[in-house]
C-alpha cells in the first residue's frame, strides 16, 4: 500500500544471528514482570475494543481509491487526491496490522491476537488489488508531466521521488489487469516460507541426546542454538550429528519448499521483464548488480583472513584438528559477562555519546517511555527486533533479556534500528519515512562498533579483552563471511533455476558442501567439514526472503566506515550520520549512505573492514603470546 512497498517493516526483525535465542533461563510469567520493563501498546490504541472500531473504520474507507481509476495521468489535482489517500490509508493500515503484530509477539499463544493479525494480512492483499491500478496508470506519465504537476500542485512534491521511481522501473510496470492478477498472487507467493516455518518449528521431529554429564538434550532450534555451543567438545561432535543427522533425512521435503520459494522468485523476475531474479530483487531500491557481485568477489579474495581467524580459534580451543563444530565452542575459559537491564541501558547510553546529545536524548526517551518489551515469558517470540512503521507513534522493541554481554549487544542494536526510525518519522513526511533494510541494518551494526569500543576502551584484564576481540571477530565471521557464503549460494541455486534445472535436496547439499569447503578451508586442513553438516542450508530461513542476507554483509562493512569516522573525530562524522538516520527513504540507499560519507560501489569500506579485523587479530595474537598460548 505504500507506493511500491511492502505492507510493513520491521527492522532488526531478522537479528544477525540465524540461530533463535533461548530465552528459558529467566522465562517468568507476564504477569510478574514490572510493567516498566514491557512495552506500552496503549499509545497505538487504548484497547482491543478500540484497534477492532479502528479497523472497521479502516475498512469502509477502501473503496475511496477505486473513483481515481483512470484519471491520474490526466489531472495534477486527482494525482494528488489519490496518492494523499494512499498515504493515509497505508499509515493507518500499518499502524493496525503493528498493534495485531505485537499483541500477537508478546504472547504467541493467544488465539485472539493471532486472528487479528491474520486478519489484518488478509485485508491488505485486499486493498493491494483495489490500488493495484495505480502505477500501472503512472507510467503514462513522462519526466516533463511530473514536474508540471508538481507546478500545479505543490503538494506533490513529497511524492516526486515516489513518481520518479515509478518511471525508472516503467519497462517492468505491467496493465492494470495483470497488475491486478500480481497482485492477487501475493495469496499464493508466500505458501512455501509459510510451510517451511510450521515444518521447522513445530512438526519436524527434532532428537534427543545424552550429554556427557548424563542431562538430556531436546535439540530442537533453540536447543541447537544453546548445546552447539557446549564446553565439552565430544558434546558438541554428538550435537551436531544429531541435530544435522535429523535434517538430513528431510532434505527432500526441505528441497522442493526451497525450489518452490525460488520458482517465485522465478515468476516475478519473468513476468515482469527482468533479466534475473537477481535483477528484480535489487532494482526495487536501485542497488547495482556489482555491489552484490563484488561483495562476493571481495570475500573470496580474503578468505585468508577468514582462514587466519580460524586458525587463532583453533589456537585458543587447543585442539589439533579445528572442526565445523567447534565454531561456536567458548574460547575463553571462565570469563562470563553479566549485566542486569539498568547497567545495560547505562553501558549503552554511555557507548552512543559520541553521536551525540540528540542522539542519546533519543535513547532516554525510550528507556523512560515504555518504548521496550525487554524480558522473556512464556509464548512471547524469540530473538529480538525493532518496529518502527507507527508513524504517529514511536518505534518499539521487543527483546528477551538474559543479562549475558550478547544481550547487551542486542539492546544496542535494536537501539540502532529504533534511533533510524525515530529521527526519519521525526524528519521526513510519510511518503518518504521508510527506508530499506539496505540501509537498515547500517544504523544498527553502528551502535554495536560504538559499544564494543567502549568495552575495550575501559577493559583491561587479558581474558576479558580475549573474550571481547574474539566477540568481535565472531560477528564479523557471522555476518561478513558467513552472510556472504549464504549470499553465493542463493545466487548459484538461484541461477541454476533461471536455466530451468531441478534442484533437488540431493543438490543443494552438494552445493553447500562445495561452498563449506572453500570457505573453511577444508582442503587446506584449516577447518574440517563433515557430513551431515552441509545440509546446513535447510536451517537457514533467509533463503525464503528473496536475496536479503547480502545486506547484513554490505551493511557491517558500511557502519564500520561510519564507526572509523566518528570514532577517530572527524569533523563531519556525526552530522553525516544523524542526517543519514533523518534521512529516510527520500533518496536510494546507495546515494544516502554516499553522502554519509561511505561510497558502497567502492571496495574501501570493505578494506576498512579487513584492516579492522585483522587490527583485532594482531591484538589477539599479541595476548596468546603474552600468556604461553
């Protein structure tokens, strides 16, 4: 409903790590967590009673778009009408569909909750086919037409980006009716990521094993997640076999939901002229094909600094053969950081200051006005995200607070997310508020560089700025090569379909062997691969979003440029980026952070990340030798 948009965007909602966090630890009820630390749903609307006579509301204006049908390119003043009304009923609608959402988040069990949010998305593909009109007949205007609307009707002006996006795309616009058939797909188009999440979270039989200390295991998605990363390493080998050994035996289902996923990809891409799903995934917000292509290219060409960070894990973990499943093992003995939430908002208010008085002012505002739900309970989602698509609102939170250093870091980084939402919703008029998840995951990666130098700033004990580099490291293993990896592999699976070849289970495992290999080393001996481990793909759910994980790569390596800049004083740095976060969706990305400073058709703020990283393992290196290691 917002001009060539998604319905809503929660940013942060897909946090960077791909595992789901457990939360049981400190799992109490809702109803005993101080209603300071929950999120205040009441400033949407005051009660369900009064989101369902919202709704209703909603629902007897839809019809009001359907008078404009055939009149847009003919008359400034109905040009304006409409996409006025567009605007607002996008607003409301998201502001409904967020509350439905969120009610739904905060305790997953209550069916009341989930059939408002499935009512909500039912009523939106509704109201898509009701617009599906409007760009159709927008691509009867030509550059001369809008600016001579615009003259007319100065009110248009908001939207002029939004038209001049229209025109770009035009070659890919289809008739109103096949619009409208597009549009009614959308029914259809996520049936496979649907089936995929129902199958992986609650149907398939996930094992059970006995761990060393003789505790049992249920190796579901969050047991996984918790046990992978078991101090005792015959554990950890038993996990993993176990774990991958069960999604083995349904690498077939898992292979045809994928190729499904991406034989709708394949339909959109073909239906709409474009030359690849690759093409048509990245020209929605006008990302060159080369800032994906060269990503990849740059990882490949330093995988020697991968292989060097593995081989100081190897060192660390003191074994002779470093393995697959030893990634995830601690390598600092003895060392757990733990913060409760007020030393937490502390840590992260003083890591922000160099951005800023308005900045920081931003952060108050949400620890003091229930902008955040932070504690796990029972039923609530797992993992963490920022929403901030309640335009008239603020943004919101949802965390499941555990109180290790990770937990920190993740109340940063949403931080970054809501900060983003803030200063654009604050800044910029409806039209142009939302920005993509390109630049999304910039501001967030941000707030985590700003903490982890804070840290290291004011740390000094050796084993806890080991334990802190290493968590460096590991986000930048996490999210620079291994997102990366996920990003050559979509693209291999994505082109082999285009030249219409099956891609079985049986395929895609070999695939992802051959790209576990080159990354890790295996055939250099830096890094064994061992079966079942390559059905890995299975488990990854970004590969049912349609070329969206090279983002979290070309985003970290953007915000550590950023990070470089305000860290070292420049004079320019942080004005740069509060007008980045001001800034919205009122340019395309790559233009927005080109001025911030950070020029993504570049290779430097991928070199700069290189430079940081390896910075770190010199320090690294410097500590194992003082200490015998």
């Amino acid at each position: 409903m917002k001009q060539g948009e998604k319905w809503i965007i929660l940013t942060g909602v897909f946090a960077m790590a791909l595992g789901i966090q457990n939360s049981a630890s400190q799992t109490r009820e809702r109803s005993e967590i101080p209603v300071q630390h929950t999120w205040k749903l009441e400033d949407i609307y005051p009660s369900d009673e009064a989101w369902k006579t919202a709704k209703d509301a909603w629902v007897s204006r839809l019809d009001q778009i359907l008078p404009f049908k055939g009149r847009l390119s003919r008359s400034s003043k109905d040009l304006l009408a409409c996409l006025e009304l567009n605007a607002d009923l996008s607003k409301e609608f998201v502001r409904l569909f967020s509350y439905a959402n969120m009610r739904s988040d905060q305790d997953t069990r209550n069916a009341d909750a989930m059939a408002m949010k499935q009512e909500m998305a039912q009523l939106g593909t509704q109201y898509e086919t009701k617009a599906s009109y409007i760009e159709s007949e927008l691509t009867g205007l030509n550059g001369d037409d809008i600016a001579r609307f615009i003259q007319e009707q100065p009110g248009l002006g908001i939207f002029e980006f939004y038209l001049r996006d229209v025109l770009r795309r035009k070659a890919h616009k289809l008739s109103d009716r096949e619009e409208k058939i597009i549009a009614e797909a959308g029914l259809l188009s996520g049936a496979a990521g649907s089936i995929y999440n129902i199958f992986s979270n609650a149907e398939l039989p996930y094992p059970e094993v006995v761990l060393s200390d003789g505790s049992k295991a249920l190796l579901n998605q969050a047991g996984y997640s918790k046990y992978r990363a078991h101090p005792n390493r015959a554990d950890r080998e038993k996990v993993f076999q176990a774990f991958w050994g069960a999604l083995d035996k349904f690498r077939r289902t898992f292979g045809s939901q994928l190729y499904a996923n991406i034989k709708k990809d394949l339909f959109y891409a073909r239906v709409r002229g474009y030359n690849s799903c690759l093409e048509s995934a990245l020209d929605e917000n006008a990302i060159p094909a080369g800032v994906y292509h060269a990503l990849i290219n740059n990882v490949n060409q330093n995988l020697d600094s991968f292989h060097r960070y593995l081989k100081i894990k190897k060192r660390m973990l003191g074994v002779d053969t470093l393995k697959y499943s030893d990634l995830y093992a601690p390598t600092v003995a003895g060392v757990e950081l733990k913060y409760d939430i007020e030393q937490a908002k502390t840590l992260v208010l003083e890591s922000v200051k160099p951005l800023g008085k308005d900045y920081a002012d931003g952060v108050k505002l949400a620890f003091e006005n229930r902008w955040i739900d932070i504690f796990p309970s029972p039923g609530k989602r797992s993992g963490a995200y920022s929403n901030g698509s309640v335009y008239d609102v603020h943004p919101y939170i949802l965390l499941n607070y555990n109180g290790q250093f990770q937990d920190v870091s993740t109340l940063a980084h949403e931080l970054g997310h809501t900060m983003h939402s803030y200063f654009s919703n604050k800044t910029q008029p409806y039209p142009l508020s939302n920005y993509s998840i390109f630049v999304a995951e910039v501001a967030s990666t941000l707030n985590e560089a700003l903490l982890m130098d804070r840290m290291l700033k004011t740390i000094k004990d050796d084993d806890v700025r080991l334990s802190l580099l290493m968590e460096y490291l590991d986000s930048i293993k996490g999210t620079v090569f291994r997102q990366t990896q996920f990003a050559e592999f979509e693209w291999t699976i994505h082109e082999i379909a285009e030249k219409d070849q099956p891609l079985t289970g049986d395929v895609l495992t070999n695939l992802y062997r051959d790209l576990l290999k080159k990354y890790y080393g295996h055939d250099l001996g830096i890094c064994v691969i061992e079966e079942p481990i390559p059905v890995e793909w299975a488990y990854i759910p970004h590969f049912y979003y349609n070329f969206y994980v090279y983002q979290y790569s070309t985003s970290f390596t953007a915000s550590t440029a950023l990070a470089e800049r305000v860290l070292q004083g420049e004079k320019k740095a942080v004005p740069d980026v509060l007008a980045f976060l001001s800034a919205g969706g009122s340019r395309y990305p790559i233009d927005l952070l080109r001025d911030a400073g950070v020029d993504m058709t570049s290779p430097d703020p991928f070199t700069q990340t290189m430079q940081a990283m390896n910075r770190t393992m010199n320090e690294i290196e410097k500590i194992l030798f003082k200490k015998g290691i």
